[in-house]
C-alpha cells in the first residue's frame, strides 16, 4: 500500500509537458500570438524588447519569453498601433510578422500553489522514510 501510495505523491507533484496550443511571444509581462500577416519595414517603430528565453515544451517561463523564436529575436513597435493591440517581430529574413496582444502572461507570476504542493510531497515522502526507518529496528 505504501509504494503505491508513494507513487501517487511523486506523480501528483511530477511536472507534465505538453506541446503549446499556439506560437507566442511574451514581452514586458504581456504575451502576443504570433500572426500570418507582415509588417512593412516603413511600419516599424522602435525596438521595445527581444527574446530572452525560449522553450518548446509547455511550463511556467519569466522574461521575455517565447515559445517560437529563439533567444535574441528582437520585438518592435508599429507605427500607429499600441502595444496593446499588437506589437512586430523581427524574423529570420529580416522581415517583420504581426503578433497580436492577448493579454498579461499567466507563467508571469509567481504560482505559489505549486510550491506548496512541492513541500507537501517532501513532506509526505520525510514522513513515510521516518516511520520505514522506525519499524525496520
């Protein structure tokens, strides 16, 4: 009963990994789904940010994030648009595709409900260790 017991626990707090619903980029705390559509060179505006960690498997992430385009992609404002609406990547070629706001990033703050269950796990699996270790004397 036990091992089983001790193998639910591990499987409870055992992150899973699965592949994104859809590419994105996340700057300043706000995450845009990449778009088909370009962007004209003479839409550019300024240089608001860049990719700053990259990842194809689904978690939690900070920063500048993406889960399409690897580290130092950079992020442009367009001309006439707010960044609330959509902001520019610039791609491979050194052309430029719309990315349009979603909203604030979920993996951008802190989840402490995970890490209790973390220490709660750790805690079981102390416990269980103790009680073994008491009753095999």
């Amino acid at each position: 009963m036990i091992p089983l017991w001790l193998a639910s626990t591990f499987f409870a707090i055992w992150p899973i990994h699965a592949d994104w619903a859809y590419n994105f980029v996340v700057n300043d705390g706000k995450s845009y789904i990449i778009s088909d559509n370009r962007v004209e060179k003479e839409q550019i505006g300024s240089i608001i940010g860049q990719v700053t960690s990259f990842s194809d498997k689904e978690g939690t992430y900070s920063g500048n994030f993406s889960n399409h385009y690897p580290k130092g992609t950079e992020y442009y404002n367009i001309k006439g648009v707010d960044k609330n609406e959509a902001i520019a990547i610039k791609i491979n070629d050194g052309s430029f595709i719309k990315a349009n706001y979603e909203g604030e990033y979920a993996g951008a703050t802190f989840d402490w409900g995970k890490v209790l269950w973390y220490i709660a796990g750790l805690f079981l699996l102390v416990l269980v260790i103790v009680i073994v270790k008491n009753n095999w004397k």
